[in-house]
C-alpha cells in the first residue's frame, strides 16, 4: 500500500506525466504476452524465429505474407479481446488529467477501446492497414472482403501493396510515430512503465530517453526486468497491473479530494 501511496504522490507532483505500456497490460484481457512467465515465446521458441522473417516475406511476396496473416492464430484472439481494469485505470488516470498520452507497444487497440484519448501505437495496429510506400493508413474493414478472396490489398493512393499497420520484427518505425512518441519522451516528467520487458529495440530506448532527460521511471510488472536491474526505474511495484493501477487511479482520486 505503502507503494500505491507513492506513485500516487509521484502522479500528482508531476507535470506531464505519460504511461508506457507492453504487452503484459493485455495478458489479462486474454492475449498472451512473448517473454513473460506464461508467454508464447517460453513455450514456443520457434514461433520466436518465424516472427523474424515476416516482414521480410511481406517484401518478398505479398501475397504469402497474405495467406501467413490468415492463417495467425493471435489475431483472431486479439479481435474478440476486451479492455481490462488496467486499461480503464490508465483511461481514467487521463480523464484525471494525471497521465496525458500512452505510447503503447500493443497492437490490440485496447487503449482506445478503454476510452483513451491520446495514444501512440508504436508498433501499429492489427485493424489497420499501412502502405510502406507513402505512409497512409487505411481502416482493415475496408478491405476485409478483398483479403478474405485471397487477393492482395493495394494503397489508394500510390498503388502499391498494403501490409497490417502492425511494425513486424525487422520493419523500421513509421517516422511519425517515431517523432511524436519522441517529443512525449522528451517532454514528460514522469513515466509510468507498465508491462513490459523492455527488450525490444527501438521501443525500449523509450524509458532509457526519458531517464537520461531527468524523468522519473516507474515499473510496474510481474517481475523485474532489465530497467529494474540497469537502475533506469526509480522503484518497481511488483504485481498484476490489473490490481495495482486501479488502485493508484483510486488514490489519486482520493488524495485530489482532500
Ligand atoms: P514481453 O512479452 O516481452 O513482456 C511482457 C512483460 O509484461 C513481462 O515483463 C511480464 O513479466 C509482464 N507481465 C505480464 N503479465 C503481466 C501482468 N498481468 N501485470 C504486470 N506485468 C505483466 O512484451 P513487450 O515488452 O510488450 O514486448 C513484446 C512485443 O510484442 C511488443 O513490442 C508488442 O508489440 C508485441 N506484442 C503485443 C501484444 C498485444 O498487442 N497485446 C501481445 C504480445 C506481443
Ligand atoms: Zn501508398
């Protein structure tokens, strides 16, 4: 409790204060994570390596890239997923005032779905499509119909073929999502680390950035993590965000009354 005290505290000293979430925010929503003690990756190291060739097969062949989309068995799951009380705390930490933009690696669209307002999906989304070409995103369902023929989505605007919007292992960042999840870095005073292990690169540089520029870091995560060990989090609240960050908003909530 004594740590819930502490973030809330921290919360409502700072001036701009932002969350950076990871994919153990959605484990509780039912979407496994990769590398935490229940992840896809701790059970199936070879599902690791095919993620690795993706985006390459994309710029290969379209069309195989395609066929590999279809037949993922994650994005079915993350379709029917629902925000959790994680998602919601975060949302009403914002209404609050408290945090003012998530930069999240999902790819779920639980943030907005949570009722967020200024999020940066880092690594995209599965419900868009993004052409690598000229960088226009365009909305999945337009073209569900056309991929579910087996025929392969093309920008309307360059021609050239459309992939998810998701960023595969491999794939640059989409330089306008790199610029402002840049300037929030730079920007913020505080920053909230939820649920992730911090090990995939360029995302990971985040909190390393905010730290360097005189940000205060704190996770919250099932277990430590590289942060934790490297001395780039002020403090770690060890648990399931699903529990600790309601609680926190409730705190804040509780201490703007008094
Ligand atoms: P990761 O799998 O590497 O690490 C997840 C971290 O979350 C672990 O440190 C784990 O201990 C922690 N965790 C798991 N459940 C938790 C809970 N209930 N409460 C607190 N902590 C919890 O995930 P990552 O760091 O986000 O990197 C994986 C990459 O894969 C990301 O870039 C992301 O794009 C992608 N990914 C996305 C989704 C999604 O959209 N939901 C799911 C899997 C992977
Ligand atoms: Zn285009």
């Amino acid at each position: 409790m004594e740590l819930i005290k502490k973030v809330a505290r921290d919360l409502l000293e700072s001036k701009y204060a932002i969350a950076f979430t990871g994919a153990g925010i959605s484990t509780e929503s039912g979407i496994p994570d990769f590398r935490g003690p229940f992840g896809i990756w701790k059970r199936d190291p070879e599902a690791e390596r095919r993620a690795y060739k993706v985006y390459t097969k994309f710029l290969k062949d379209p069309r195989e890239y395609w066929i590999e989309v279809q037949k993922s068995t994650i994005y079915p799951i993350i379709d029917k997923a629902l925000p959790n009380s994680a998602h919601r705390a975060l949302s009403e930490l914002e209404e609050l005032g408290k945090i003012m933009c998530i930069i999240t690696q999902n790819i779920d669209g639980l943030h907005h779905k949570a009722g967020s307002k200024n999020v940066i999906e880092f690594h995209g989304s599965v419900s868009k499509l993004r052409c690598i070409c000229c960088g226009s995103r365009f909305d999945k369902k337009e073209f569900i119909n056309l991929i579910e023929s087996g025929r392969v989505p093309k920008c309307k605007i360059c021609e050239n073929f459309l992939k998810l919007d998701v960023v595969h292992f491999n794939e640059p960042i989409p330089p306008d999502i790199y610029i402002r999840s840049f300037n929030e870095v730079m920007r913020c005073d505080l920053m909230l680390v939820c649920g992730t292990s911090a090990v995939v690169y360029p995302a990971a540089e985040l909190p390393r950035i905010a730290k360097r520029y005189g940000a205060k870091v704190i996770e919250i995560n099932l277990e430590e993590t590289t942060l934790t060990f490297e001395g780039v989090s002020d403090y770690i609240i060890k648990g399931r965000v699903g529990e600790i960050l309601p609680k926190i908003a409730e705190e804040v909530k509780r201490s703007k009354k008094e």
